[in-house]
C-alpha cells in the first residue's frame, strides 16, 4: 500500500519543491507559445494575428477537458493515498479512454466549424489564408493533445510532478526550436505555417507516447510497485494483495476482511444474488462521469470567456487590437500557469491527505463490520448523528492538510505579487518583444489596459491556488455550479455592456475577466475556509470519498463469505446452511446498511447544491472552535 502521507512529504521546502516542478510543468507549453507569438510578430502581424486566432479557437477544444489533468490527478493521488491500486488502476484506464473520446469529439466539431468560426471572427482574407491549414492541424491532433493531458494527470495523482514536467519542458523546446527555424529559413509566410503545424503535430503525438509509457512504467512515489494498468480483474486482485503486503499487517487484516476473491465459483442459484452485490463496483465508473461532467461544464464555461472576449476583440478592435488582445491574453495565461504550480502542489499533496483518510476510516468501518457481525455493536463510537466517530484519524490529518492549504496560498500570493511589479517595471521591455508594430503596441501601452493586467496578478493567484484545493477534496460539483453563476451573473452580463453601452476599448474587455475571477475568489474562499477545512466539513468530505473504497471491498467480501460458509456446511446441506447463516447474520448487515445511507454522498445531480437549502444550517459546532458550514450557495454567505 502507499505510505502515509508524512511530515517531509508536506513540509515547505518539499512544497516549494512540488510547486516549481509543477509551474514549470504547467507554465513551459504556454512560454512555448507566447515565444512563437512572439517570433511571428517580428515577422509580420499578419502572422501573429492569424497564430493568435488558431491557437484560442482550437485550445478550446482540448482545455475544456481539464479534467483530464486536475481531475484525474486529484482522483489518482486520492486512490494511492488510500492505498487502493486496483482502483487507481481502474481510474487510469477511465482518464485515457475518455482522453480518446474527448478528444475525438474535439477533432469533429473544430474542423466542422472552422469556417463559421472564422465568419464569427471576422477574419480578413489575409488572416485566413495563413490560419485554415494550421486551424487543420492542430484541431486534428486534438486527440493526441487530450491524452498527453491524461498522462500529465495521471502521473500528478502517482506524486511523479517532475516526470511530467520533464515531458512538457521536452515538448516544449522542440517545438519551440522548430517554429524559431521555420521563421528563420522559411521563404514563404504559407510554408513558415506548414513546418510550424508539423511541429506541432509531431509533438502533441510524442508526447502522448511517452506519457502513457511512463504512467505504466513508474510507480507512485514512495512505492515499489507499479499500478496494474493492464492487468486483467483476477490478476488485478493477486497483484494488488502483494502492494498491501508491503504494508506491516496489511495483508492479515486482508485475509481477516476477505478481500481477496476465492477460487471457488458460486453456485448456479446464487448469481442473481451475486449480480446484485456486485452493483458496487460501478459506482466508481459513475463517479468518473459525473466529476468528468462537472468539470467539463466548468472548464467549457470558463474557455467560453476567453472564447466570448477574443470574439468581442475581433469584431471591435480590429486586426492590431487583435494581436495587441492576444499579447495580453498570453501574459494572463503565463502567469496562471506558473502561480498554478501552487495549485497543482495543493491537490496533489491535499489529495493524498485526503486518501489517508478516507483509507483508514473505510478499515476501521470494516474491522467494526466484522465485529458487529459476532458481537454487539452496542460498545462502538458514534458522533453526533449516528455515524462512527472519525476523531481516531482526523486530528492528525486535517491540521496538516490546513497547514498545507496556508502555506500554498501564501506562496501563491506572493507570486502574483511578483508579477505585479514585473509587468509594471518591465512593461516597455515586454511591449517591444512581443510586436514591432506601432499599431499593436498603441493598444498595448494604453494605460488602462495594462494596469488591468497587472493589478488582476494577486486575485488570479489566489483564485488558481484555491481551484487546486477545491479539486483536492473532490469538490468538482461545486466548482462547476460557482463557474456557471459567476459566468451568467457577471462575466456575460459585463461583456454585453461594453460590448453595446460604450466604445469598446481592449481595457474593458479584460476587466469583464477581472470581475468575473473577483466572484470565484469570494466564493471559493468561503467554501474553503467555511466548509472544507472544518472539521465537520472535512468529516462529510472523508465519509464521500470512503464510499467508493467501501464498495470496491464489498463484492469480493460477501462473495468471499458465501464461498467460506459453504466449506464449513455438513455434507448434502450447504444451501440450507448458507441460508440459515445469512438469516442470523442479516440484523447486523442491516444496521450496517442504514450507516452507510447515513453517510453516503451519492453521486451529485446538476442542481444539488442549490437543493440542500440550508440542510446543515442547524448545526452546531463540533467543540473544536471551528464554525459549522453547510455547502455554501446552500445558506448563504458563511458566519
């Protein structure tokens, strides 16, 4: 199983470590690109502008489904962190199946719009010509972008940040490389486009290679032993014993619990029973639909505003306030990226805490279950309302999982400070690398602009670090229902505005973007502070992602006990047996059920946050100082 999660692993230099590897990770690609950008303005705006274009359009294809990253990263490290690597295993397989499928659906509807997405944007003839063909392959390439993202995340959850930042700084500098010959030799704009597209196409399709073979070939850090990626079920269950082996005791408490499959076959009678109890192990396929749709949602929604102010620049501004608005939206982006490194070390870290957790109180509630099963239950401990008591496992883990949250948000906050002078010191310097065009650079020195850009440095740290904590607790319904208010309630209604109440100016267009991150920071924070990390609230996140553990021992146990109870029958009575036992056995079970739908948080419906309405508004506090918080949006604002 994995080790624990301990001080070293979460202390600051180990943090900082984490946070580095992963801003380079996340922040090399988009370097990458803004270099490019950069390189094509010294040779014509033309080709900034129509690079620009492509690149909004067709990364919209892919980054929607950032969940392939964040999701799946703070998925996997759950599972690890838990000491489940038939489950990690099966996450792994779910992130690249659906990384085949999204990004097959993102090829289709980007070539089949290509043309109307070009009439939206006004493009002149000249900007056109030089974007189809690249539009072409980058939009075709769309699946191998969408499984290098599977990878990225997969390797995230295994704890392996700097083996995916090896991978992105690789891809990164070839590609790089390539577009920095292709302007210098290329005779033609049309074959200058040509070489920079294959460039890109090689890339996206090694990366992908490489990513999938490290995720099979590395185990999660910390471990000896990989996670059974292609191992088949029965297989999965041996080899997965042997990871819980190397733990001390863990593979005696497996034997007690019957956690390994018998070899025996249950009778022709017993499988519609059978079929029923293996239910279960669906939920967790369920849960990667619904977290995947969530965040699906929310990522589409907030590509939408880049998408929506990219539309309004182009129609408003003009070629040059096109270029101008792709200079300042690849600075807006760097500058995420790198303070995202912060974020990623939040969930990744936070994840694992999280996992611990859920592993411990899912053996505990077993070991409890096979007591109730021979003795009383009446002696064991209960919280408040009816549940086991988590105080065994959450005084050690929740103060180190609020340490780490404090400690990532600071150093995201003093990033974003940086930027900040950075772009207030250096702004002639980064005017003059980005465009040799007086046109282009008008709309970049216009004051209002760039003071929108720098002084939104702090909030977009604060508010990137925070979505990184909110994907450690698997929070993903709630970051989808905050994007989709935030989007219909400011952003749009903003974008309008300026849009037909006044002049539009490339200023007004990024504050539509500063008011709508303004609104993510104040309910992302209370949902932080108010919520998740309390101790009730922590509780309630513990007991959902136990849920999952639980189900994926359940079929194999009870399969486990049947095959156990029909050994031990008298000859010629073995149903009879079975059956009598069961019966004895079914008071127990059945107390045990009613916990379990206790605790239970099912897999959440589009609009159930909204429903609770205050549902935990009537708690009280829980002893230790901290407030108790329903799911904000469900009472209001916090105490």
């Amino acid at each position: 199983a994995s080790p624990p999660v301990d001080s070293r692993m979460v202390s600051t230099g180990s943090l900082l470590r984490l946070s580095a590897s992963a801003a380079v990770m996340n922040a090399i690609v988009p370097l990458a690109v803004m270099a490019q950008l950069a390189m094509l303005g010294r040779r014509a705006t033309a080709l900034q502008a129509s690079f620009g274009l492509v690149v909004t359009a067709t990364s919209f294809g892919s980054v929607v489904f950032n969940f392939l990253v964040d999701g799946v990263t703070a998925k996997v490290g759950k599972s690890v962190g838990a000491g489940r690597y038939r489950e990690a295993a099966g996450e792994v397989k779910m992130a690249f199946l659906a990384a085949a499928v999204c990004g097959g659906v993102a090829a289709a509807t980007l070539l089949a719009l290509r043309d109307p997405l070009f009439s939206l944007f006004r493009a002149t003839p000249e900007i056109a010509r030089h974007a189809r063909p690249y539009f072409f392959v980058r939009s075709a390439a769309a699946p191998a972008q969408c499984a290098a993202n599977a990878a990225s995340g997969c390797l995230g959850g295994y704890g392996r940040v700097h083996a995916a930042t090896a991978l992105s700084v690789g891809r990164a500098l070839l590609e790089a490389a390539a577009v920095a010959t292709a302007v210098a030799l290329a005779k033609t704009d049309k074959e200058c486009f040509a070489w920079i597209g294959f460039a890109y196409a090689t890339c996206a399709f090694a990366n992908a290679a490489f990513g999938a073979a490290l995720v099979v070939a590395l185990p999660p850090k910390g471990s000896a032993n990989r996670v059974p990626v292609f191992a088949s079920f029965s297989r999965r269950v041996s080899l997965s014993a042997s990871f819980d082996e190397a733990d001390d005791g863990a593979a005696e408490r497996r034997r007690r619990e019957g956690d390994e499959l018998p070899t025996s076959s249950p009778s022709v009678g017993d499988e519609n029973e059978n079929e029923n109890e293996n239910s279960p192990s669906s939920l967790p396929f369920l849960s990667f639909l619904a977290d995947g749709a969530s965040m699906f949602a929310r990522s589409f929604l907030l590509q939408g505003t880049f998408f929506g102010a990219m539309v309004v620049a182009s129609r408003e501004l003009g070629p040059a306030g096109l270029a101008a608005h792709n200079v300042v939206c690849q600075l807006w982006m760097l500058s995420s990226y790198v303070v995202d490194g912060f974020a990623t070390a939040g969930t990744v870290c936070g994840a694992r805490l999280v996992g611990e957790a859920a592993g411990k109180n899912a053996a505990d509630d077993e070991e409890n279950e096979n007591e109730n099963e021979n003795e009383s239950s009446a002696s064991l401990p209960t919280s408040a309302d009816g549940s086991h008591s988590v105080l065994s496992f959450d005084t050690p883990v929740l103060p180190r999982l609020r340490s780490v949250c404090y400690r990532v948000l600071a150093f995201g906050l003093v990033a974003g400070a940086c930027f900040l002078a950075l772009f207030f010191l250096a702004e002639a310097k980064l005017v003059a690398l980005f465009t040799s065009d007086e046109q282009v650079a008008a709309f970049l020195r216009e004051r209002s602009a760039w003071r929108t850009l720098a002084l939104a440095q702090p909030l977009n740290a604060l508010v990137f670090v925070y979505d990184g904590l909110v994907y450690a607790f698997q929070d993903f319904a709630y970051a989808r229902e905050l994007m989709s208010t935030g989007v219909g309630y400011v952003f749009l209604p903003s974008l309008i505005y300026v849009t037909v109440a006044r002049d539009t100016s490339l200023a007004d267009v990024w504050r539509c973007k500063v008011a709508l991150n303004a609104w993510r920071l104040a309910l992302l924070a209370a949902r932080t502070h108010g919520w998740s990390l309390t101790a009730r609230g922590f509780e309630r996140q513990v007991r959902k992602n136990e849920n999952g553990i639980v189900a994926t021992r359940l079929s194999a146990k009870k399969t486990n006990q049947r095959a156990t109870r029909r050994e031990r029958a008298p000859p010629g009575g073995a149903d009879d047996f079975v059956a009598g036992a069961e019966r004895q056995n079914a008071p127990a079970r059945a107390a045990g059920a009613e916990r379990n739908r206790a605790d239970a948080v099912g897999v959440e419906s589009p609009t159930s946050h909204w429903r609770q309405l205050g549902s935990a508004a009537r708690e009280d506090g829980d002893g230790s100082g901290d407030d108790v918080e329903a799911p904000l949006l469900s009472r209001g604002s916090p105490r």
